[in-house]
C-alpha cells in the first residue's frame, strides 16, 4: 500500500508522484537573499534514544495501528485525543504548540524516515545520524558543521559561525568551522582579570584550550548581555527534563536572534530511550514530547521577527518497534519521524510515502518501514536556507549520498 | 575541533604518575615519590582491599547496602501511597469507616529511614488524616548525598589514586543512571560498592556477573520486567520480552559494537537473561529488593547465542552464556581498547592495545594483571599529557589541592560536576560518559572550569604562596609561561585560581 499522505497541495504533490527526477531544478543558488530581505537560520534538536515516531505522530487512520501500538497507541476519542493533522495522521496531545503552528502551515512532518543506518545500536545510529556519513565510525565531524564550512568563502552565515548548547557539543556541529558554545550557569563570576591572564597563559602554552574557553567566555556575555539577565538563567533541569530542553530553547533563540549572533544551532535532548512504559497521550514520552514542544515555543517567541526566516528541524537516530514489547515500551526499530518547525518551513503537511504497517510491510517484519531519508529533509533544508548545492551536499556535507537527493520545497 | 596543536615536551614521570594514573597530588604528596613512581604505584595495587569503601565513622552512618537501601526507598513509596489514599479518604468522609480502611496501616514513618525496612505493614496505627509534607529530603536524595560523600572522601584520601580511576573506569563502563527511577537513584552508590570496588583487582567475569545480577542495572536496562514469552508468567500475564539489558552487554559490556552479534542474538540472550530480577516489596521471590531468579518468568529451553546453544535449566543459563562472553577475543579487545583511550591517549597506540588484550586473555581477565601492565607500559610514560582531566577528576584535582578535605558536605561538588556535564551516576545513556579529550574540553566546559577554580580558590583560608604550591602540585616540569602567570598574579587567590587553570592541571 502507497499512501500519499499529505494534506492537498498541488506543486508538493506533483514533485512527489513524480519521483526524482524533477529534483534537480530547485537548486538554483538563492544568493538574492539580501535583496529579498531573508535573514534565514536552521536550529538542529538531536532527540537521542530513538524517538517512537509512531507515537509522537500516530497514523490513526491506519488500521494495523492501534493493534500493534496496543495500549499506547494514540486515538482519536478518549480523554487525551490525539490532535488531528489531516485525514490519517494525528499527533501526541503533549504538542498542541506543534499542531497550531501545522495548522498556521509553520509546521510539518516526514514521516516512515530513517538515515542510511540499519543496525539498532543508538551510539552507532547517533554517530550516522550526526556526522552525516553513511556508517558509523566517523566521529570527528558533523554535516551542520561541514556545511558551514562549505558555504561560499565570505558568506555571512559561515562567517557568523554556529552555536552548540549544552555542556558538550553535540557531535552533529563539531568540525573546524567556528563554533559558539552556551549552556545556562549559575556560578559566580570571577573577579578581577582571571580570564584575561588564563587566556593569556592558554595561548602560549595550549592554543586548543585557548579557543575553547575564549568562545566560553564569548558565549557567555553574549547571553548574559540581555536584558532578562543573569537570573533568569539559572539551570532548571538537564536537557532530558521538559524545563530544560525550554531553558535551553530560550537561550538558543536569544543568542540567535542577535544581529551578529550565529544563524545555526545545534541542541540534543537526551531520554529518548522508552523500553518500559512508554506511554502513549500521558506518560513518560508524553512528558518528553511536551518539553520538546516547550522548546518549539520558546524558539517561536525569543527568535521574534526572525522567526519568519527560521527552521526548526528534530532528528533522532532511529525508531523504536512498530509493535509493543513485554514492558508497555518499544525495542530499537528503523523508521520515524522527522519533525519540522519555522516560519520558513512551508508547513501544514505530513511528508510520507506511508509503508503500511502489516507484518509483510514492516522492516525485518518489526520496524516501521523507512522510505523517506532523513538526509534528503537535511539536504533539503540546508539547500532552501542556505543555498547549497546538491554536488557540495551529496559529497562534502553527507559525503557519498549523492544518491540521496536533497527534498524540494521544504522551505516556503 | 581541530587537532591539538599544544606544545609537548617529555612528561616528568611523577607528574604521569599523579595525573595521567592518579588524581593528582596533594600538597605533600610529591616528596613521597621519590625515584620510583612505578613502583609507587605498584604498592598501591596490593594493599589489602584498597578499593573498598568502609563503613567506618559517623559521617557514612548513612551508607546502606542496596538491599536495605532498596527497602527504604519501597517503604517511603509505600508511605506516600498511604498519605494520598489517606488524603482522598478525608476528602470523603463516608469512606473514613469503610470496611478493610484499618488495614492498610501505616509504617514508620519515611522521615525516619533509611534504616526501616518494609517487609510488612507494621501494627494498625490510626490514620492521619491530613498528610503533612516531611521536612526531610526523600529517603533517595539522602542515600545519594551519603554515598558521593563517602566516593569523594576516598578520593581525597587515596595516595595517589590509581585504584580509584580504575573504580570510575568500570564504574563508568557499567554505568547506571539515576535519572531512572527510585530503585537506581537509592542504590547506585551501592551498586558501585557491591559490584564494581570487590572485583575492581580481580576477576573481570566476576564483575560482569555482579552487575549484571544487581538490582540497580537489572532497573536500569529493565531487565527486571524482562518476561520469558513461553514462561508461566508469560502465559499468565499480558508482559513479555525486553531486549534492552541483552543488548547492551554485548554491545557496551563485553564484545562491543560490530562485533559480528546478530539481532538474533540479542533476542536470544534476551530470553535467556528472563528472570533475572529483583525481589518486591512483598517478598515473594526473596528478599525484598534484593536480587533473585524468578523462575515463572524464565523463558524455558534450550537458547543458542553466537553459535553455541546454552541448554535450558534457570539461572545457570545466562551464568554460561555470561561467563563464555567475558572470555570472547572481542571482549578482550573491546576492554584493552578503553582502558589505553582511558590511561594514555584517545587514539591509544595499538601495540599497547594488543598487549593489554593479550593479558586479558592469557590471564582469563584478571583485572589486577591488565592494571599492572598498564603501569609497566613504555606508552603510559612517552605519550605527552594531552588528554583531558573529566570533571569528576578534576574537582576531585581541585579538592585534594586545594580543599576542603574529607568528611565536608559533598553539595557544592556535585553542583559543580552538574554544571561541568558530568552529574555523578547519571550519564545521559548506557554508554557513560565520553572518554575523549575533545568532549571535556568545550566553549562552555572551560567557561565553568573557570568559574569552578575561582570559586575553590576563593574558599581556601590560607593560601600560602602560590609559586610554592606549583612546585608541590605540578613539579619541576611546570612550563616557563605558567610559573611566569602565577608569579604576577594580583592576588594569592587569583594565583591559585591560575594554578587551577593551568594546562599542567588540566591535562591528564
């Protein structure tokens, strides 16, 4: 069964049904971009553990979903109703944020997506996911930095660098074009010139740690510069609890949507691992799935005007098993969603060349079947906002997938 | 990040000692060294049970077993289920006097623990009415706090440290979280002191099978809720299989990732770890909270796991299945390969892997030959210092160097490994926290470090001179450039705060 399920929109439809052939045209460089006044930015949440796609956006109008899914499985009627996205999909009531900017077309979905990855180890499938190569063992660089570092010698997005948040930097903006990174404290600052005469000593005796603590510092005035200040800045949780994937959000928007601040970030949420009592419209995935949604709203709000030019888009490594397991939870799967958010995002659409999920159409007669790659929404993205072409993309960003055309029209 | 481009010179092999091996010295340490810092370090592999935490003294009055801390935790449950039913009962006062109301009775109260266990409800007592929110921090949190009490003050106790880096190895190799739930966040301390500081020297199988078995990895990989489809509990309830602790000790525990395991095996292990969980608070498999073999939920047959079949028959199973794993060439491989990322670089050279997996196995995983073969390898005392100290090692650095010592409230050094991305057993997945350089030495990172040296610095009531405390610290390979630093610095806080910063602290 091929189900195109995607709420009526004539040109999306037409490059759909017509496969991919048609992809190559939309890659005309979008260098007027001063002219048109467009300012864009790309914000990445790595959702590591494996999102459940399938309970995040449920296809309720399939009917092997609700037997397989058993008690987790979103429905329409009930006390917790899924909150409808068109005629087949709906999605988990822990995002009514998500579903208003789908319907104000500043949100969609892929859905049965996967990257090239087909083993269900979460730290190989991260790696993939992250460095953009096609298998794992690459874990020096990932493809948002290299696609920084291979845009057009001057380009303002490159030269304004991207921003990591959180303690660490997520592997999927690590790379040699520079990169900002923030993460709430709560420590007090040190008095008098320390920092200077540190940094002083770093650059004689080890420039690496020179680098890192000066864009610590620099990170840190940045967001400490806002008016809302120190205070509000205080840790409010890890980034695998709902206040802290906000908090996080918040920061991001605000150091983002500075003139001079980075037009990429990458975040990761942490927690995405639901092998006992998942839960289905309530829960611990629930619980998740609002924080994210939390995030979407403080991006939304502290990006402002930017907002219009901006894209949100969740990736996680793998799903998780079409089919419950013994524990109200899922196991390692293949196939799940890719959700994208954005006043650039031409939104109000379920991207999907549904599989089915009868036992001859699942993956390995367990997984839901992928038939969307994540690298060709990423592809997409990065050619819509930043102008990238499908050679650097296929080869330089996620090198050795020029097989994997970039998706056309992501971007409004 | 770029590669490192720092200057390098020849590592004094006292300083390798303290930090590539130990935790860095104390004030006083480095004049013990004297000539010999192999062989300092070899006496600190034998001294009897020198990675044992002992219960000694009133500041570990609360250190538990995990099997009573368990209960603790299973009886506060217990009492807060109480109070809300209690609660629910007062909204409606018809209820009060209903039949079977006197029964549920109340325990001692959760205030009162960790030392209560909860075998069975204790005599009526007459309902409160109203439950008051206990002023106590929940019996969880105060395990917590006793237990990084008790690792932090061997840390600043510990001669050199060998031992201990070797503990949080493991520990972090077979880490568990505590971000779980109750039962892991009760007992992780636990855990490490039962599972992991016992067989730290000795048999690597030994470990293996102790955390495997123990409740807070059997919580933490769901093992416990794992039911064997075909078992009787199977049959009878709507549970069945989780694959998630099977997986990851092929995966993270023994032969590691792309290892030549199929998902078939992973099912199949999966079978064979059911039952393996943990007693209720009921007690009908045991002990409460304690580990047992529930031999209703075991999947019964015969189970074939990377070729070899394992014939069905209870716990034995996945004793046999664990023991052959231990003894894999990949595990051996998988195991060398992280302790020279762990003690000499993050590409370890690969000599010394294959000479670590080669004791490994001639020696069948006997821990105290692997920590002995590290110390006498040419790698550990060429390579140059470029790795960088964790967080846990560094505020345990900044605490032995700059205090306070032992038996002082642990908060403030659990806030700091919080905002330097290391909370203490609470790693964001199975995999622990990362062993590469790049990872600890982010933007951010070095923003707290920052902060972090400060703060210590500010604290210390007399400082003494701070050139003086380089020469104690780091030793006579301190560079030119940061001898200068801290000669200048406007304050001995600020000298000490630079001390703290200094490459020759940070590296490891």
């Amino acid at each position: 069964m091929n189900l195109l399920c995607e709420t009526p929109h004539p040109s999306r439809r037409a490059v759909l049904m017509t496969g991919g052939a048609l992809f190559a045209w939309a890659y005309m460089p979008r260098f007027a971009r001063a002219a048109d006044n467009r300012d864009p930015r790309l914000i990445v949440v790595v959702l590591r553990g494996a999102l459940d796609g399938l309970s995040a956006v449920g296809p309720v109008g399939d009917p092997d979903y609700a037997g397989l899914h058993g008690d987790i499985a979103l429905s329409l009627t009930g006390p917790h109703a899924a909150l409808p996205l068109d005629s087949f999909f709906a999605v988990n009531p822990a995002m009514p944020v998500f579903a208003r900017l789908f319907k104000a077309n500043q949100a969609a979905v892929v859905h049965a997506a996967a990257t090239g990855y087909r083993e269900r180890s979460h730290f190989d499938g991260q790696d993939v996911l992250e460095s953009g190569f096609s298998g794992p063992g690459h874990v020096a660089t990932g493809w948002l930095n290299r696609a920084l570092e291979n845009l057009p010698a001057g380009d303002r997005v490159a030269t304004l660098g991207g921003l990591a948040v959180g303690p660490s930097t997520p592997l999927v903006i690590r790379g040699a074009a520079p990169v900002l990174g923030w993460a709430p404290q709560s420590l007090p600052e040190p008095a008098g010139d320390l920092a200077a005469r540190v940094l002083n000593l770093y650059r004689h005796r080890d420039p690496v740690l020179a680098v890192a603590l000066q864009k610590g510092l620099d990170a840190d005035r940045m967001a400490l510069d806002d008016q809302m200040g120190a205070k509000a800045m205080k840790p409010k949780g890890g980034l695998d609890s709902a206040a802290g994937m906000r908090q996080a959000a918040q920061g991001a928007a605000r150091l983002m949507s500075a003139d001079d601040g980075p037009r990429v970030a990458a975040l990761a949420f942490d927690g995405w691992d639901t092998h006992v009592n998942e839960g289905g419209a309530t829960g611990r995935l629930a619980t998740l799935l609002g924080g994210l949604d939390g995030a979407f709203e403080e991006f939304e709000k502290g990006l402002g005007e930017r907002w219009k030019d901006t894209a949100v888009v969740a990736i996680t490594e793998f799903g998780r098993t079409a089919q419950i397991n013994g524990t109200v939870g899922t196991d390692h799967g293949t196939g799940t969603v890719v959700l994208l958010a954005g006043g650039a995002i031409k939104g109000g659409r379920v991207i999907a060349d549904w599989p089915g999920l009868k036992p001859a159409q699942l993956y390995q007669q367990r997984d839901l079947a992928p038939t969307s790659d994540v690298r060709a929404v990423l592809k997409g993205l990065l050619a819509d906002q930043f102008g990238l072409s499908a050679a650097v993309l296929g080869d330089k960003v996620f090198p050795d997938s020029a097989a994997v055309k970039p998706m056309a029209n992501l971007v409004a | 990040m770029a590669a490192p481009t720092k200057v390098s010179t020849a590592p004094d092999p006292a300083l390798i000692a303290f930090n590539r091996f130990g935790l860095g010295a104390r004030p006083d340490d480095r004049d013990k060294l004297t000539g010999d810092p192999r062989g300092y370090l070899k006496a600190e592999l034998r001294q009897p049970d020198i990675a044992m935490i002992t219960y000694d003294g009133p500041a570990y009055a609360d250190l538990l077993g995990s099997t009573p801390a368990i209960q603790a935790s299973m009886a506060a449950r217990f009492q807060r289920k109480l109070d809300k039913d209690m609660a629910k009962a007062a909204a409606k006062p018809a209820m009060i006097n209903a039949p079977g109301m006197e029964k549920t009775a109340a325990i001692p109260n959760a205030g009162a623990m960790p030392t209560a266990p909860a075998k069975a409800p204790a005599p009526a007592q007459p309902p409160v009415a109203a439950p008051t929110k206990p002023a106590t921090p929940p019996v969880e949190a105060i395990l917590y706090k006793a237990e990084a009490q008790a690792r932090f003050d061997k840390a600043l106790k510990a001669e050199v440290g060998f031992v201990e880096r070797l503990v949080y190895f493991w520990s972090n190799h077979f880490c568990v979280s505590v971000a779980k739930d109750n039962v892991v966040r009760a007992s992780a301390g636990a855990f490490e002191r039962e599972a992991i500081r016992p067989f730290v020297l000795g048999r690597f199988a030994d470990m293996l099978t102790a955390v495997e078995r123990h409740p807070a990895m059997l919580f933490y990989l769901d093992n416990q809720q794992s039911v064997g489809p075909d078992s009787r509990a199977g049959k009878n309830r709507q549970r069945g299989l989780n694959e998630n602790l099977a997986r990851e000790i092929l995966e993270l525990h023994t032969l590691g990732v792309g290892s030549g395991y199929t998902q078939a095996d992973v099912t199949s292990f999966a079978r064979i770890l059911t039952g393996w969980t943990m007693a209720g608070r009921e007690g009908r498999l045991g002990e409460p909270g304690s580990s047992v073999f529930n031999a209703n939920a075991h999947e019964p047959g015969d189970a074939v796991l990377l070729g070899k079949t394992y014939p069905g028959g209870g716990m034995g199973q996945a004793e046999a299945a664990l023991d052959d794993i231990a003894r894999h060439p990949a595990t051996a491989q998988h195991i060398a390969t992280k302790l020279a990322r762990h003690f000499i670089a993050d590409d370890p050279p690969a000599a010394a892997v294959a000479r670590l997996a080669k004791v490994f196995t001639k020696n069948d995983g006997n821990l105290r030959a692997l920590a002995a073969t590290l110390i006498d390898m040419p790698e550990a005392w060429s390579t140059p210092l470029d790795k960088m100290r964790s967080p846990f090692d560094y505020v345990a650095a900044v605490r032995r160097a700059a205090g306070p010592g032992p038996a002082n409230d642990p908060g403030q050094s659990l806030a700091w490994l919080n905002a330097l991305g290391e909370p203490l057993w609470q790693p964001p997945g199975p995999n622990g926290f990362s062993d590469q350089a790049d990872s600890w030495a982010s933007a951010e990172g070095m923003k707290v470090r920052l902060d972090i040296a400060w703060q210590a610095a500010r604290q210390v009531k007399d400082i003494g001179n701070p050139d003086d405390m380089l020469d104690a610290l780091i030793g006579p390979s301190a560079s030119p450039e940061t001898r200068q630093e801290i000669a200048r610095a406007e304050s001995k806080q600020q000298g000490l705060a630079l001390l703290l910063m200094a490459p020759e602290f940070q590296r490891r």
